[in-house]
C-alpha cells in the first residue's frame, strides 16, 4: 500500500490537485492551448503551424506537473540569457523541447522557412509590375507606426519589444519569431501566436478597411493584363535583389537570402530536386521543429499577464494600419496616373500574408465588377510585402539588436 502512495505522489495528477491555487496559471494555459488546438483543427486557422504551436504550449504547461519529467526548462533559458551558461549545457541537461529551441534562438529555423518559401513563390507579377514593389513597402507602415506606440511612455515596452511587436504588422510569421528571437525572446511565445492568429484572419480584419478607405468606382478598376516575364529576369531578380538587400541591410541579408535562394532553384530550372526538396520535405520538417519548440515558450509566468494583452492589441492594430497603407498609397498613385490606373484593392495585399491577402483582394474586387480579376496583379504587393517585411525587420535588428 505503501509502495502505491508513494507511486501516487509522482503522479502529475497529485502535483495539480495537491497544490491547485499554485498550479492554476498552468491549468488557464492548458485551456488556451486546447482552444487553440480546436481554431487550427475546426477553423483551420493556420494549422500547419498553429496546431504545431498549440501542442508545444500544452506539452511545456503539462509538464509544470511532472517537474522531473520536464522537456523545456525555462531556469536554462534564463540562465543561457545572462550569460552564465552555453548551449552545451543545454545540450546536456536540457529537454527534448530545449533541445529543439536552439533552432529558434540560432535563427536557423526561420531562414530555413524562407528558403521554402523562396522555392515556392512565383516573382512574375513583381517583375512584371514593379510598381507593386512601393506598395508592398507602404504596407510595412504598420510595423513602425505600431513600434513608435509601443515604445511610447503610455505602453512603455523597451524599444526591442516595442520593434518585436510592431512586426506582427508584417503579417509574417517566421519574420515576426526571427526578429523576436533576435531583439527580444521572452516574448516569442505570445507574439508568435498574435502573428499567426492574425494571419489566419485576414479574410475577416482586411475586407471593412479596403471598404472603408475606397469608393465603389475605385473597386470596380480593371488593370490590363501583365507583361510576359522572361526566365532570363526571372533567374537575375533573385541574385540582384540578395546583392542589394545585403549591401544596404545587411541584417536582413539572412532572411532574404534565404528566400532568394530557394527562388533561384526554382527559376533556374536545373535544381529540380532541391527546389521539391525545399518545398516539401524541408519545408515540413523545418515546420514541425518551429512550431512546438515556440509553443513551448508560452509557458503561464510568460503569457499570462496585461503585457499579452498588450502585444495582442497592438498586433491587431500593426495589421490594420498595414492593411491600409498599401491601400492609401494606391490612391496616391492614381492622382498621377491618368491611365492604367491601380485598384487601390491590391494595396492591401501588401502585408506579407502569402497568397491569402492577395486572395481577399479578388474576392473583394470581384463583388464589386465580377468581370475583374485582381489575383496575379495583388500578387506582386503580396510577394513584395515578404521581401519588405524581411527588409523592416532587418532595419529593425540593425538599430537595436
């Protein structure tokens, strides 16, 4: 009888039960994770990655009652951030989930990301339209507009995680973890998943401020057909744009290097096994590492409190003021344009949110004019927002990291 009391009481189930006005925060995040779990599931929010994230988040909050057990320890983390330990110690004492953060804290886990998504965008409409580059670019206004108010003494963050808020604005996941991890990683957990629930609902914040900020004529432009892109300017792009990028921000060089890469086995047409390879097997693994080992970080001391609020607020004013600007920027264009005029529709696509934003420029467009077909021209903003947001965060890393 003995021996079963004494086996009872390593049981997670006696630490949450013995001890519940402790344990509480853990059993909230336990819930949280769960809910998430149902949105990437049911609602298909992001579920590649969400679902990923969700089960890091349940695995690192489960084991607040298995302590011996545990396989992410934030103490090592804490530790590692003040310099008294290296990653060999990691190595050797950490989890199964330590383990896997290193590739988030080395930033290697994101550029992988990029070389994925490098491999499986298509630089045509861009090419075709550069043009759509400035709008792209006018869409990252939300990062830094939402940096100057977090920064600000009335929300008072320090200025990294004012600059690690503010890229939610970007609509890029990996950009928003790859900054973070950079400036400020106690708050990877809640901003990586501010960044990705924003993602997922971009059909439902982007349509009332497209709306908002256009006339019904405005919608309903049609833009001519795109120019025919050669493959010898589709093989040049990728190369000159990773020149550009690493001699004026270099730090984002990593990021857009990573992307131009896997862009360049694409078009090259003689890496065909590297670019399926970095669309599928890569892409996927590099994904399941992602995903956990940042869920891991939303442990209850870490989320649970007015800052998250905080981040989740300001998140959703980053995307809306993004949104916008491309939008804005395109009805400036138009006062100079007297032909060939852009549907301000396409700004929005901007914000870095692959192809999904570009896809609710259609949809919105088509309401208006079902005749109109804006996906290929709202995809040069879309595929610019990705080189744009990595730029931004690049910027941003320079200047405070």
């Amino acid at each position: 009888m003995n021996e079963i009391i004494a086996f009872a009481k390593t049981t997670g189930f006696y630490l949450l039960f013995g001890n519940i006005r402790e344990n509480w925060p853990s059993l909230v995040m336990i819930c949280i994770s769960l809910f998430l779990l149902w949105l990437g599931i049911k609602k298909q929010f992001e579920p590649l990655l969400l679902v990923g994230i969700a089960f890091g988040m349940l695995l690192t909050n489960l084991t607040a009652f298995t302590p011996s057990d545990a396989m992410y320890h934030t103490e090592l983390w804490s530790k590692f951030m003040a310099g008294e330990i290296g990653y060999g110690t990691i190595l050797h004492d950490g989890g199964f989930l330590d383990i896997l953060y290193i590739g988030v804290k080395t930033c290697i886990y994101p550029c992988l990301i990029f070389v994925g998504i490098g491999a499986m965008t298509d630089f045509e409409p861009l090419i075709a339209n550069p043009k759509s580059l400035l709008l792209g670019a006018a869409a990252q206004l939300g990062i830094f507009v939402t940096f100057l108010g977090c920064a600000s003494k009335y929300l008072g963050f320090a200025k990294e995680a004012a600059a690690s808020i503010g890229i939610i604005g970007g609509a890029d996941g990996p950009t928003a973890i790859y900054t973070t991890s950079r400036l400020y990683p106690n708050l990877l957990g809640p901003i990586a998943v501010a960044a990705y629930s924003y993602m997922a609902l971009v059909p439902v914040i982007q349509p009332p401020i497209m709306k908002l900020l256009t006339t019904k004529k405005e919608r309903m432009i049609v833009m001519k057909p795109l120019r025919k892109v050669s493959k010898t300017e589709k093989i040049i792009f990728p190369i000159a744009v990773t020149i550009i990028v690493a001699l004026l921000v270099p730090s984002a060089t990593p990021l857009v290097g990573c992307l131009m890469l896997g862009n360049l086995w694409k078009e090259s047409g003689v890496c065909e096994r590297l670019c399926k390879t970095a669309q599928n097997e890569l892409m996927n693994i590099v994904t399941i590492f992602l995903g956990i080992s940042v869920g891991a970080t939303a442990t209850a001391k870490a989320f649970l409190n007015l800052q998250t609020l905080k981040i989740m607020g300001m998140g959703i004013v980053a995307f809306g003021i993004g949104s916008a600007g491309g939008v804005l920027l395109a009805k400036i264009m138009n006062l100079f344009t007297r032909k060939n005029k852009i549907n301000p529709l396409i700004g929005s696509a901007g914000v870095s949110a692959v192809p999904m934003a570009a896809r609710v420029s259609q949809k919105v467009g088509q309401k208006e004019n079902p005749s109109n077909f804006l996906l290929m021209h709202a995809m040069g903003p879309n595929v610019a927002g990705v080189i744009g947001s990595a730029i931004a965060a690049g910027v941003l890393i320079s200047l405070f990291g």
